[in-house]
C-alpha cells in the first residue's frame, strides 16, 4: 500500500506538516508496513511559507522590516530545499533566468491585517514597503525564483511601498518622493525605475493568488477590498480615484497598463505593482505550491491520497487545497482514490464528487465548543485517519 498525505493546515489548530503526521499516526495503526509520502500543502495564503518549507527540506529566514505602519518588525519567510520541483519553470519561467534557491513570502509577514486594530488601521497611509524588504532579502540569500502569497493585506497602495524599497523612485511635481500609502498617489507626477536593485531582472516572482478583481473600478482593490481594511466610503472614492492617477502614470512612464488587468487588484493592489515593475506571473495558489512540491509526480503508483483542512464545503471546488490536492493526485493516477478530512463540512460538498474528491469524513465527534475542537484537533484528526483505514482494510 502506498499513501500520499497533503493537507493544508487547519488554521488555529495544526501546521499542514503536523496535520499529515496525525493523519499517517492513524493510518499507520491499521496499515504499518505502508509507504507513506508526506506532502503538506498550502493555497498561496497563510501557512504557505511553512508548508513548502516542510515539504521541501528548506529553512526559515527573519528580516527586519517595517510593517504598514511603517513600525519596525521582524518577518519570515522561507528558502526551499532540494526537495522543490521545477514550479517555477512549469508556471512559466524563462529557462535563461540565472540559476538560484527558490524563496517563499507571504506578503502579510510584512504588510499584513494583523499588524492593525480597528484604532490604527488606515489604509490612506498603509504601506507595503515591507513586503519589499522581504524581496530584497531574498534577493541577498541568492533567489532568483520567488514565490509571493499575496492575501491578507492591511495596504491600499498598488504596490508602490514595494516597488519603493527595491529602489522605485515616486516623485511629485516638485522632484521629491510623495509620502507612502495609497492616500498619497494623487501627488505622483513621474516614476524614475532608474534605481531599482538590478537583480529584478534576473528574478522570476509567481505571484501566488486566486483575486481575479482589477486594479480599480466596482470591483478594484479599493471597492471591494477597502472596507474591511478601515476605508470609509469616501476613502474608496478617494483611493479608486488615486489608483486610476497610479496605474495611468504607470502606462505613461513604464509602457505597462495594470488598471484592468485580472488580478491586479489582489493585495489592494500589490498584484498591479508587481506586474509593473518586476518579471512576475499569476498563477492560482494552489498550482504553484502543487508543483513547487512535485505532488503529481509523488502520487505516481499511490493507492489512497489523503487530503484535508478545516473546512470543506461547495466553495473547495473554487481554488482550495484539496481540491487542487485532487487534481494534482489523478494527473498521472487517474485511479488514485482521495480523501478528505476536515473539522467542518459545509453544504454542497456532493458538488466536490465528480471533481476528484471522492469522500469527504469531517473529524470532530460530538458538539463542543470551538477551543475544545481545536485543542482535540490532532487527536481527532489521528483517530479520524486511522477509522478510514480501517475501512480501506474492509474494503480491500
């Protein structure tokens, strides 16, 4: 028998490395002279960093940074190991890039909502200056591959802030820089990408995203996403009026049109400035990570994938883990049976059967709070794992 495990995590509870373990724990009870190829998988949003780190074999950086508010801050992010397939050149990459370690940001390590409270959360003057250190120290540990989760911002600045710390230049009529966040982009009057760090152009950046909205307009970053950043309706108009200002000296100055470009306005809008000023691909999340870790080539001759997070329901089919989990799995097994496991199941997930994913278990036993399903994770999860081998067994 042969068994590949990749979950994502379930946030609160377990690392996706800790949720494979629980799973193999209880699998192992029932099957222990099974092979078992351990995978533990992200989507491009929180925990992708050290998903792709366990699956790989890398380690984790710090940088010191500053955070929206422009505080000083420490963030990580992650360098992968010799385990990472070739996702990069499968999303695209040029072939002629310089050879490099690939690395692995999660914007919001940086730039991130939680760096904010309904007190100081302002996305006039939030910046993602950090989210371009980060890049910057990459660039320093030799990467020339970079894979950037882009959700979870606290920023409304298109990406300026980035752009900013790799050497942009953001200069009002007068020749001086404007001041930082998206509250300021109305004062932009040239942008000199004379200065910024060469090593860009050598370097590949798969933004990581499933956001299909625009830089501006109803469904721009500014709409859509602003409010729950702290924009108040006339801070919407406002920074849906300077974004349009933005991407349109954009256009003028670098040649590059961002303002509808699909995905643009992911991160409020960081998707925009990494297509402008950096050699960078959007790719869904879950694609990238599924091929950064080989996970098709590692389910080949597997008889079981198991699969999971915290809740599965109609919305998994759209981008989530175990569905491009399933989809990865059956490439090359098309007889490889998936399962799922997770804390919560929703409705809908009859929609999830003619997908790929062929059962779907939820973990927890009986009605308990919320802390307790959480702190009982682990073991739940184990036994969960170990009563669908038990099955497989029966079934066999």
């Amino acid at each position: 028998m042969k068994f590949v495990i990749a979950p994502d995590s379930f946030k609160g509870c377990m690392t996706a490395k800790q949720a494979a373990e629980a799973m193999r724990a209880g699998l192992r009870r029932v099957f222990p002279d099974a092979e078992y190829v351990m995978v533990p998988m992200a989507d491009g949003g929180e925990g992708t960093v050290q998903s792709l780190v366990d699956a790989t074999g890398g380690a984790l950086r710090q940088a010191r940074v500053l955070d929206p508010l422009q505080r000083e801050t420490v963030a990580e992010y992650g360098l992968l190991g010799a385990a990472a397939g070739t996702g990069a050149a499968d999303a695209g990459a040029d072939e002629t890039e310089s050879a490099g370690p690939t690395a692995v940001i999660e914007m919001a390590a940086a730039s991130g909502i939680q760096f904010v409270n309904n007190d100081t959360k302002n996305p006039l003057v939030t910046t993602t200056y950090g989210t371009g250190q980060l890049i910057r120290s990459a660039l320093d540990d030799g990467a020339r591959t970079i894979i950037l989760g882009v959700g979870g911002s606290a920023t409304n600045d298109g990406g300026a802030g980035m752009a900013e710390a790799l050497g942009v230049r953001f200069l009002d009529a007068d020749g001086n820089p404007i001041p930082r966040g998206g509250g300021f982009l109305d004062r932009l009057d040239r942008i000199d990408a004379s200065g910024i760090d060469p090593r860009i152009a050598q370097t590949r950046i798969l933004i990581a995203s499933d956001v299909t909205n625009p830089l501006v307009g109803p469904k721009g970053a500014s709409a859509v996403f602003g409010p729950q950043k702290g924009a108040t309706s006339d801070m919407v108009a406002q920074l849906d009026a300077n974004l349009t200002h933005y991407a349109a000296i954009i256009k003028r100055d670098l040649g590059i049109d961002v303002a509808h470009t699909p995905g643009a306005g992911g991160a409020g809008g960081l998707g925009a400035g990494l297509l402008a000023f950096t050699k960078s691909t959007m790719r869904s999340g879950v694609e990238i990570v599924s091929q950064t870790v080989r996970l098709s080539d590692r389910a080949k001759g597997a008889d079981y994938c198991l699969t999971g997070e915290g809740g599965i329901d109609f919305q998994t089919q759209y981008g989530k883990t175990p569905m491009g989990v399933a989809q990865s799995a059956h490439r090359d097994n098309p007889n490889i049976g998936v399962i799922a496991l997770a804390g919560y199941v929703g409705e809908g997930i009859d929609q999830l059967y003619d997908l790929g994913i062929n059962a779907v278990f939820g973990i927890v036993p009986a009605a308990v709070s919320l802390d307790r399903a959480l702190a009982d994770g682990p073991a739940n999860l184990e036994r969960t794992a170990e009563n669908v081998g038990r099955l497989i067994a029966l079934a066999r």
